[in-house]
C-alpha cells in the first residue's frame, strides 16, 4: 500500500509542477490561455496573481518531493503536504471551478487514503 502511495503522491507532485508551469510561464500563451478558458485580455490582467499562485503549487510539489526523499520518516510531511493540497482543491472548487475538485482535490484525497490506509 505504501508503494502504490508513494507513486500518487508523486503524481501529485508532478501535476502541481505542472500548474507551476501553466500559472508562471504559460499563463498568457495559447496553452494557459486553453487550460484556464482565459482571453487574452483577461490573462495579461491576471498575469502577476496566476504567477503566485504558481509559486504556492510549486511550493506545493516540493513538500511532496520532500516528503518521498525522507522515506519512512517523511510519512508526516507527506500527510500535511497532501492535505494542504486538499484543503486548497476543496476551495478552489468551492471559489473559482468545479472541476478543481477533480484535477487537484481527488488525487491528493486518494494518495492520502493510501497513504493513511
């Protein structure tokens, strides 16, 4: 069970550098502007906000990377990690889209589940 963790956690983890990506470099580019439905008007307004919000997922991915690095001993930093990833899916799908509580909240509730499982 803890492998299978371990691998959604990762996963986690790289979707989160995934939006990093999207949100800080790719924001107002045609693949940022079809992942988040933006126009381009709307993008180049929002830029510097998509930015940070592209850094705390960053921030996001390297607590779970950190968390695998430290094997067993990293079971806790894994545990709040993916629940800060949750808590941030849960409001997100509640604020700005529902579909964040399937790209973001449900995988970080299913590696927390194995992870706790």
């Amino acid at each position: 069970m803890l492998l299978a963790a371990n691998v959604v956690i990762a996963l986690v983890a790289l979707l989160h550098l995934y939006f990093l990506v999207l949100e800080m470099f790719l924001w107002d580019k045609p693949a940022g502007l079809k992942a988040f439905g933006q126009t381009p008007e709307a993008a180049a307004a929002s830029k510097v906000l998509a930015a940070n919000q592209g850094l705390y997922n960053g921030f996001l991915a390297a607590g779970l990377v950190w968390g695998l690095s430290l094997g067993a001993d990293g079971r806790g930093v894994k545990i709040f990690f993916l629940s800060c990833v949750l808590i941030a899916g849960l409001y997100g799908a509640a604020t700005a889209s529902r579909k964040i509580l399937f790209v973001q909240a449900l995988p970080a509730a299913i590696a927390l589940a194995l992870l706790l499982g």
